[in-house]
C-alpha cells in the first residue's frame, strides 16, 4: 500500500506491465493478455483506484517479452488521470498485432528491461514493475542475477488450467528469483482465460494509496 500525505507530486506511482509472449503463448491466449490488460484497466474498481489522488497521477507503461533480446514496448510512458487516459490506453492495447518473435523464455532480460523504463520514472514516489508469465526462464540472464535497486516488483503467474501443481511450482519459482521488494506479491491466472479478473485483483492491490490529510 502506497501511503501519501495532501502535498502534490509529479506522480504517485509509475507502473510498468510487462506481459509474457513467449513460445508457450499461443494466438488465442495473446489475444487473452492484451484484450484482458485493457479490459482490467476499464475495470470500475481500477478506474477508481487510478483517480484516488487526482493531483497526484499514475504513470503506466505496457511491454512484452520474450527471448534475451526480444522485448517491445506496447504502450510509452502516460500519465492516467482519469477515464479518458484509460480508455485511450485500452484501445492502444486492442490494436496490437502479434509479431513474430524469438520463443525462449528471458526472465531475467524481462526484468532488466522493465528496471530500464522505470529508470525513466525517479521523480515518482513508487516504482513498480509487473512481470506476468507462465513459465520459468530458459535462457539469458537467471533472474535471481537482476535484482534493481529501488524498485518493487510483483508477478502475475498464469498456470495451466485444472493443473494446481504447475501453479505452484511456477508460484515459488517467482517468489524465489522474480518478486522483490517491500509488500511485494504474485497474483494468479488459473490459465489465460482468467487473466483479465487476475489483472483486475493486481492492479486495485498495486494501486491502493491511503490519503493521510495535512493538517
């Protein structure tokens, strides 16, 4: 939880997405991210969380990820005030195209990608970077080796359906060499057609503030 007094900022939080499109992800469950990313931003709880301090804006930023050196940025730096913000983000979203891209699993590079954009970010109160995926890293860096100073960083796992031992496998391996950070957690997809409630539930987490009034 994001505590915060009356005083204005530049921003409260910057927030970096990075989603898993990887080998293992096929057509349909690209489309499941993508499409449940925006329609989780939409989400009237996460609306409301984004305009908790009015005076004190979210920046959001949106990236996939993949091999070592396949990682594309979907959607740049934008402050999200209000609704209109978020409708302009969904739609940016809806409109990627899937391209072809390398099909190993980087963690490791996710991560260190996701420390470079919020690098950008310093004058927020909080950094946090968001690494969705459903599988452990099988190439470039290990990512135990990637650990940002400075930053939070939380998981989405998505496991396969009906398959709990997956989800927990997937679940410590992120809680020993992905999350970091103070209050940092792993949300869970029981698969990509839960993505969207797994990304709502994250997102109204990640974007609690409570206003202490200065008096």
């Amino acid at each position: 939880m994001l505590w915060a007094s009356g005083a204005g900022a530049a921003c409260r939080q910057a927030l970096a997405l990075g989603l898993d499109v990887s080998g293992s992800v096929d057509a349909v469950e690209y489309r499941l991210q993508l499409n449940g990313l925006a329609g989780a931003l939409e989400d009237p709880g996460v609306l409301a969380a984004f305009a908790a301090l009015p005076d004190a804006p979210v920046a959001l930023a949106v990236y996939e990820w993949s091999g070592p050196q396949a990682q594309r940025l979907l959607v740049d730096w934008v402050m999200i005030s209000d609704a209109a913000d978020v409708a302009a983000v969904a739609v940016q979203l809806r409109r990627v195209e899937r391209l072809e891209s390398d099909p190993s699993t980087a963690l490791g590079a996710a991560k260190r990608f996701g420390e470079g954009l919020l690098a950008s970010q310093a004058g927020c109160w909080r950094r946090v970077l968001d690494i969705s995926g459903d599988g452990q890293s099988n190439t470039g860096p290990h990512p135990r080796t990637v650990r940002p100073d400075g930053i939070v960083i939380n998981g989405l796992v998505i496991g396969a359906e009906g398959d709990a031992g997956v989800m927990g496998s997937l679940w410590s391996y992120y809680k020993a060499y992905v999350v970091q950070g103070p209050e940092a957690f792993i949300e869970t997809a029981g698969g990509f057609a839960d993505f969207q409630e797994a990304m709502v539930r994250k997102l109204k987490k990640e974007l609690q503030v409570l206003v202490v009034s200065e008096r």
